[in-house]
C-alpha cells in the first residue's frame, strides 16, 4: 500500500510540470470540425500568441493517420492602449487515412507544442444513408446538396441541428443558397460555411457546409422547406472547345441550379414527469453567482450588488424565465433591467440571462437569502434536473447608511466637516519652551505676509467665481423658473405617474435625484426619501417599492403618487409663482 502510494506520488510530480506547462503555453491548436466522413478534409488551425518564432510546426507526426495537403502562414500584429501584441497561425489541410476516432497528436512549433486532440471520422457508409441528396442526376454529376437532421425527433422548443452541404466538382463563380423555412419553427443560423474536400464515387468535390438551428414551437409532424441553391460554374475547356454560335456570346460559364429535399420532423411534446411551470428543454444548464464586491460585508444603508447568470444550451434567451429570488425582512432589493444574450458557437444556441440586484439592508441583524431553482429537462439523459443557488445567510453590520460618515464616528446624518487645521498637526516643542529664542518683530512680519496672502486667495477666489457666474450668464439667459434639465426630467416623472407606469417612475425619479444632488447621487428610492427628508413621503414611496417588486404592479395609484409628490418637488409653488408673474395688473399707473 505504501509503495503504490509513493508511486503515485511520484507520478503525479512528474506530470505536474507538464500540466503546469499545458495550461500556460501560448500556443494553442483547434479542428473546424470534429466529425468528419473518410475522404473529406479538414482544417487544423495552430496559433502562437505573444510569442515569435521562426520555426515551423513539425508536422512529421500526422504522417500515421493523416495526408498533409498543404499549409498556409499568416502573422498578425496589433497595437492597443499602447501595448502591442503578436500572433502567429498556420492552417494545415487535412485528410484521415482511415475511419474511426483518431488521435491528433501533440505538435511542436519551436520550444512550445500542442495539446492531443481527438476527431471522429465515419465511413461513406455510414454518412450516405442518412442524407438526403439532390435526384437530378445530370446535375449531381457537377452539383448537388445533401442535408442532414439531428436529432429528428426532438422536444418541443428544444433544439435540432440542420446541416446543408453543397458539393461542386467545377469552380464556383458566383452562388446563393437558401434558408431552410417553416411557419412552425424557428431557424437560427449557426456561425461561418466551412470548406473542405471530399471524394464520392471516385470523384472530387470542393464542399461548403452550413449549419443552423431548428426549434419547432409545436408537437406533431413537422416539414422544412429545404434550402435551394442557385449559381454560376465554369465550363471546363473540353466542353468549351466545340464552337458554335452560341459560344461567341458565352463567357465560359454556365447557371446551375439545385434543391434539397424536404424534411419532417416527429416533434415531441413535453414530458408528463416534467411538472415545473417554465418548460425548459436544453443539453446542459448552469446558474452561477457573484458578488459585487467579491467577499460582500452587509451595512445598514449601503448596497451590495448580485450578479446571477444563467446559461443554457440548445435554447435562446428569450426562453429563458425570471429569477425568483424571493422576499427577505430587513432589507430593501433593486432589481436591474435583466441582460438577454444568445450567442452562437458554430454548432449549438447558448442562452444568457443575467440579472444584477441591489440588496440594501434597514437594520442591523441576520437576513438570509432564499435559494433559487430552476427545473429543466435534460434532453441527453431525458430526465428533469434541478439548478439550484443554495440558502445564504449574511450578518448586517451597523453602518454610516447613504451619508457618508467621519473616522471619528459622528452620529448619522452628521454632515459638517471637519475643521481644517493650520500649522497644528505637529507643533514644535521650541514654540513653548523657548518662547523669548526668536524676536517678536519676526512674528509680526510673519502674521502680516499670512494675511497678506489669505487676502489674494480671497480676491483670486472671488475673481474666479465671477467669471464663472458671467460665463454661466452668457451660457443660459436669467431665469426664476426651474433649469431645463430639472424641468425635462419632473415632466418625466409626471407622464410616469400619469400612465401608471411604475418602474419608468423609478427610473425618472432616480434620474431626477441625481441631476437635483450630484454630490450625493441618489442610486435608489431609500437614498431619494433621505434627501427629501420629508416623512410624508414614506408611505407612498412604500407603495412604489411594493408594486415595483409584487408579481403584478396594476394597482398602483400614479395619480396619487404625483399629487402627494409635488410639494416635494415644488412643482406648486412654482406654478403659483409664475401664474403671479405672468398676470398684469388690473390698474397699471
């Protein structure tokens, strides 16, 4: 037992450098694809980054399983913020010698080399049958498409991956290839063509494959449209050889033109063991957190930001649900706008949702988070999974709130500054215990060039401020009435309210607050209610933060929001004061 043990040890030794080096090389290598047929090619793509070498890769090692076709170099060098950085990339061509899942072994490229990699290669056996190929025969034999589905019988709203090729065996000129179409589905098209080789028949032909992602909306029997392909090829010159008039005016190019054949989908709905509300189909889910900032310390009246993400595959993010986080005590949540991402990885959709909230504890204690649950359906394993963020609890510290607070621990809401100190902070000792060392007259010039210079930085501050306030006046014409940004920014509080809109009255109010206290900034309803410092206002901004987080926000009073917030937001006096103005008097001398 101890001598395996040592082995192991020492095994693990030996390869931790190797590791080590793997996963800080800067040379990196990747295939466009992963499962090919015998005969087809393939492209392995080897980058150098930040690093420069002369040497080429060595490619001896791929002669076991594989035909080198050929290379390609490119250098790259870009400059930003000053830095600039190097990368190096070779595209090699390749063609498997045999079928079954062959090994791409490590490549060297000067002092760096490569990871293995792993591809899968079929017979043209095990491909054709599966494919659905043009029947003109006259135009396969320089034309022709083949289509693919997988899986064909998928869930409902879940994801099937449809793969167009196009194969030629004259040069292409021009060409446009349809999309494949249904009234009940949705088709995504996946990433970039991708070119390679192949040979059919003892024939070669150059391929284009393009990929898309099909997400049927309802159950049942379901038929694509297939794509169509229409283009122009060159004549070879054998056949171009024969003159005859219409020769004269040919360019040595002919149309050509193909179609797929349709597909039907066997679409299946969604499980009976799948219970949970949202229907969430997908080959693999993740939900994650994090913290803003990373170890969070809760205080009274300061924020803590959550970040959740979830990610999904084989689903966009509009089928993504909300997060229900749940209502905790002793603590006010500002959920953000959520951020919908769909991204596209060359064979599969990922979907993001990413929701950010605000947590500002009221009181000092314990508050605990409930978990959150997300129940999806895997469709490798077909069986309902559960994502789960687990139960947290934090401890809530006494804190300075939304005003900022001295070192020296001054009541909250304490908002006079410190004094500033003159020449105090390290006073000589010889200033009391030699009081007679310097003479007096010294002491006087001293006080008299002090306030000699309080006096100009007096008079250069008031020069500055009144060529401020004249720039300020040549800027914008005097008025009493309220800045142009203040007024544009209550109008939209007050539509807001008017169209009982509670989260746009958020926003305008929050937007509001910042431009009326811009040394505060205001980021929340609880920071507003500190700076108006009206208690009036508690209970409708209660009413506000209660419908904003409630399932359904249609009872909300907006009208009665802005009534009771006007003498707030002196809408009335200035109404008043202006109607004063405006009106002439009745009896002009």
């Amino acid at each position: 037992m101890i001598k395996n043990t040592v082995k192991l040890f020492i095994f693990i030794l030996l390869l931790l450098p190797n590791l080590m080096f793997a996963a800080s090389s800067p040379l990196t290598a990747r295939i466009d694809r992963n499962n090919i047929a015998q005969g087809e090619t393939f492209q392995l793509t080897i980058s150098l980054n930040g690093k420069d070498t002369s040497a080429p890769p060595q490619l001896d090692v791929l002669d076991h399983n594989f035909v080198v076709f050929g290379s390609a170099s490119n250098n790259q060098v870009t400059f930003i913020n000053g830095k600039t950085s190097t990368r190096q990339q070779w595209i090699i061509t390749l063609e498997p010698k045999k079928s079954g899942t062959l090994t791409i072994p490590p490549i060297k490229v000067g002092n760096y080399q490569t990871q293995a990699m792993k591809i899968a290669v079929a017979t043209s056996a095990q491909v054709n049958p599966t494919s659905q190929t043009q029947p003109n025969k006259q135009a396969s034999k320089t034309l022709f498409l083949e289509t693919s589905l997988d899986p064909k019988s998928p869930y409902v709203g879940s994801q099937s991956t449809y793969i167009v090729k196009i194969y030629y065996a004259l040069p292409l000129v021009a060409g446009s290839l349809t999309n494949p179409t249904s009234a009940d589905a949705l088709v995504i098209r996946l990433g970039q063509d991708i070119n390679y080789q192949t040979s059919r028949n003892g024939h070669t032909y150059n391929v284009i494959e393009r990929r898309y992602a099909i997400f049927p909306q309802k159950s049942g029997k379901l038929t694509l449209d297939p794509p169509g392909f229409s283009g122009r090829v060159v004549i070879p010159a054998s056949a171009s050889a024969r003159f005859n008039l219409n020769q004269m005016f040919n360019d040595g190019t002919r149309v050509i033109r193909a179609n797929a054949r349709p597909i039907t989908l066997d679409v299946k709905p969604k499980p009976a063991s799948a219970t949970n509300q949202w229907w969430l189909p997908s080959s693999g889910l993740k939900l994650t957190q994090t913290w803003s900032p990373k170890m969070p310390v809760f205080k009274v009246g300061e924020p803590i930001t959550r970040t959740i993400t979830l990610e999904a595959r084989g689903i966009t993010a509009s089928q993504l649900p909300n997060f229900n986080a749940g209502t905790v005590t002793n603590i006010n949540t500002y959920p953000d706008k959520p951020i919908l991402k769909t991204q596209k990885d060359g064979t599969t959709v990922v979907g993001i949702r990413q929701e950010k909230i605000a947590y500002v504890p009221t009181q000092a204690g314990t508050i605990t988070l409930p978990a959150i649950e997300i129940p999806w359906w895997n469709t490798k394993t077909k069986h309902l999974q559960t994502a789960r963020l687990p139960t947290q609890s934090f401890s809530v510290k006494t804190g300075g709130g939304y005003t900022a607070t001295s070192n020296n621990s001054q009541p909250r809401g304490h908002t006079t500054p410190a004094p500033i100190k003159l020449a105090q902070n390290n006073p000589s000792p010889n200033s009391e215990l030699l009081p007679n060392a310097t003479p007096r007259y010294w002491v006087w010039i001293s006080l008299g060039l002090f306030c000699l210079w309080l006096i100009t930085l007096c008079l250069w501050w008031l020069q500055r401020r009144a060529r401020a306030h004249q720039a300020s006046n040549e800027r914008t014409p005097p008025s009493k009435e309220t800045p142009e940004p203040l007024r544009m920014l209550v109008n939209a509080i007050k539509t807001a309210c008017q169209t009982n809109n509670p989260q746009a009255a958020k926003e305008a109010l929050i937007n509001w607050a910042q431009a009326k206290w811009p040394q505060q900034r205001p980021r929340n309803l609880n920071d507003i209610m500190h700076c108006l410092a009206q208690p009036e206002l508690h209970k409708i901004f209660a009413e506000l933060t209660q419908c904003l987080y409630a399932k359904h926000n249609n009872d909300w009073d907006g009208a009665a929001f802005w009534e009771t917030l006007q003498s707030a937001l002196g809408q009335k006096n200035k109404k008043t004061n202006i109607s004063k103005q405006e009106l002439p008097d009745l009896y002009p001398e």
